[in-house]
C-alpha cells in the first residue's frame, strides 16, 4: 500500500513540475512574440516588459526546480537541482535590479518631460 501511494505521490509531482516548467515557457514565448511586435512598433517601454516577462517566466521554472526537489533521492541529483536553482535565482534577482533601474529611469524621463 506504501508503495503505490509512493508512486502516486511521485508522479503527481512529476505531473506539476511539467506544468510548471511549460507555463514558464509559455510565458516566455508569450513575452518574446509581445515585445518583438512591440519593438517593430517602436514602442518606448520593450526592455521593461521584456525583463518582466523573463522573470515571471523563471519564477515558473523555479517553481518547478522547487517541486523536483521533493522526489530526488540521491544527493548528485540535489546538488544538481540546487545549482540550477541558484543560477535562476541569481538571473531572476537581476533582472529584477534591471526592472527597477529601468522604471527609475522612466520616471525621470517622465519628470524631466512634465
């Protein structure tokens, strides 16, 4: 009985790790069709919306390095998952920093034009 609610368990995981990590691509598919329609529009703001949906979409691939860490086993495969975890947690720390550099500098322009 033990084992079967094990197996369960695991492949429920499984199953929400792929959702997560394919909501993430398909966030940041989302983002590049967006912004590169917007770039040929010439549209001021395509870095920033650009940034933010990169880094919605990593906070959906971490989510799934997250659920993955619940079914590892051996600790190769955890220190794996945690150097990619961390490397997705810096990317999306700067690109975070970006965001806030470049709504600072949208807000000068806006006073700087008012």
């Amino acid at each position: 009985m033990y084992h079967v609610i094990e197996e369960l368990f695991e492949q429920f995981i499984n199953y929400a790790t792929l959702l997560a990590e394919f909501a993430g691509v398909l966030v940041l598919l989302y983002t590049l069709i967006f912004c590169f329609i917007q770039w040929c529009r010439r549209k001021p703001d395509v870095r920033l919306k650009l940034a933010e949906g990169i880094a919605t979409a990593l906070e959906f691939k971490m989510c799934g390095e997250v659920l993955r860490t619940v079914v590892i086993r051996q600790w190769e495969g955890l220190l794996l998952l945690g150097a990619i975890f961390a490397l997705r947690a810096a990317m999306t720390l700067l690109i975070h920093w970006e965001i806030k550099g470049e709504k600072n500098e949208e807000d000068v322009q806006r006073e700087k034009g008012a």
